[in-house]
C-alpha cells in the first residue's frame, strides 16, 4: 500500500489534515516553510511537531557539508517523528554521502531529497545500514517536467532497495491526482502530495459520464455568469 504524505508548512492546514485518516505523515522544506509566513525556522517546525505525532520531513538548508551534518543533528532532537531532510548533493553538485552515513551511524531517521536516478539511488544505499530508516524521494513532477520519464528510474530504485527493509521509495513533486495511482502501480512506499490534490484523491471514483456532465456544467455557469451572446 503506498502511503499518502501531505506536502506542505501551513500550520492552519497541517491542524486540518493531520485529522484526515488518509494522511500518514508530511514533508516540508525550506521554500514551503518560507512561503507559510515563518520568521524563525526551527520556532516554526517545532510548532508543527506539536500538531502531530505522524512522521515530519525538516530539512536542512546549510550548503556545506559539515554544518548539514550539525543542522541534521539539531533538527533529529525535534522530535521522535522527525525525519531529517538531507539533499543528495549540495549546490555544486557535491555528493553528501557523508552527511548521509553520518547521521545514518547515529540512528537518525532520514529523508534523502532532490533524487532523479537510480545511479544516485544506488550511491545512496551505498553509505547506510539497513536498520535506520531512511527515505529516498524521487522527484518524479520535475522529471517529467523536463520531458523526462520518471517510471524507469522508480522500479530500478524499487529493485535496489528491495535488500533494505528501513528504506522507503517516495514519489515526490507530484503534479496530478492520477500520480498517486502511478505510484501505487509502481509500488512506491509513499507519494508525497499537495492539499488541493489530496482532495481530489479523496473523490476518486466518478464514472466518465459523470465526468462529462459536470464538466458541461461547468461550461454553462460559467457562460451564463458571463452573459455571453452570439
């Protein structure tokens, strides 16, 4: 069963979903934390950590390997739900797997971000034991932005992590509801989703006619809100 992760750093709407069966835990990151209105970042995560007891995704932001390695151990203390948010590179393209194996050796739950490829799967898996638990999201939405197809990068990183039974495969930037059916065809742990989508997710079942009439309903209120003539 793929799991459900609610994306986002609003705390009015974490209250809200948080209450919603469907929604297994959340992930954050910096620019969502920011764009929440948030002044003093690590006030505002633990705010969120007493909203819930599901799992939390806090990322770090620092770009230098050492003080991702300070940060991550920071943000661990948090909270027993809190997964660290680590990039698989830094902003030059540097691969953490020291910041990795290092917080990994220390029993901290971790979520490795910003993953396109199986290849940096694999460097992944590489660096850690297979007793902490550890989440890799693949960011499907800006693969195919790119006119890149996201399925063949997810089942070989499903294969390589079959050996670790601590490691998720997460289905990140998700752009429509019909991703979460991708997703479970393809056996992702997890898909992380926006509010507005897990909403639509929620109403799965419609039938084509139904579709078809009221997506004609639509039309015509809005045509005649319009007071459109010919």
């Amino acid at each position: 069963m793929t799991k459900i992760f609610c994306d986002i750093a609003e705390k009015k709407l974490i209250k809200i979903f948080n209450k919603k069966k469907i929604v297994k835990g959340f992930t954050t990151n910096p620019s969502l934390v920011r764009k929440a209105g948030a002044k003093d970042y690590s006030k505002y995560l633990r705010e969120i950590l007493k909203i819930t007891n599901k799992p939390v995704s806090c990322e770090v932001f620092s770009d230098d390997l050492e003080n991702m390695i300070l940060q991550g151990k920071k943000i661990s203390k948090w909270g027993n739900n809190v997964y660290v948010k680590v990039p698989v590179t830094n902003s030059k393209g540097k691969f953490t797997g020291k910041v990795i194996k290092t917080l990994n050796k220390e029993n901290i739950k971790l979520n490795i971000t910003a993953v396109y490829t199986a290849k940096q799967t694999k460097q992944i898996l590489r660096v850690i034991n297979n007793k902490t638990k550890l989440i890799i999201s693949i960011f499907a939405g800006r693969m195919a932005d790119a006119g890149k197809d996201p399925i063949p990068e997810f089942k070989k990183s499903i294969h390589l992590a079959k050996k670790f039974k601590n490691v998720e495969i997460l289905w990140a930037s998700t752009r429509e509801a019909y991703n979460y059916i991708q997703a479970k065809q393809n056996k992702c742990h997890i898909i992380t989703i926006p509010p507005s989508l897990i909403e639509k997710i929620e109403k799965f079942g419609k039938s084509f006619q139904k579709l078809t009439t009221d997506t004609v309903k639509g039309f015509l209120i809005d045509s005649k809100k319009s007071k459109f003539k010919l």
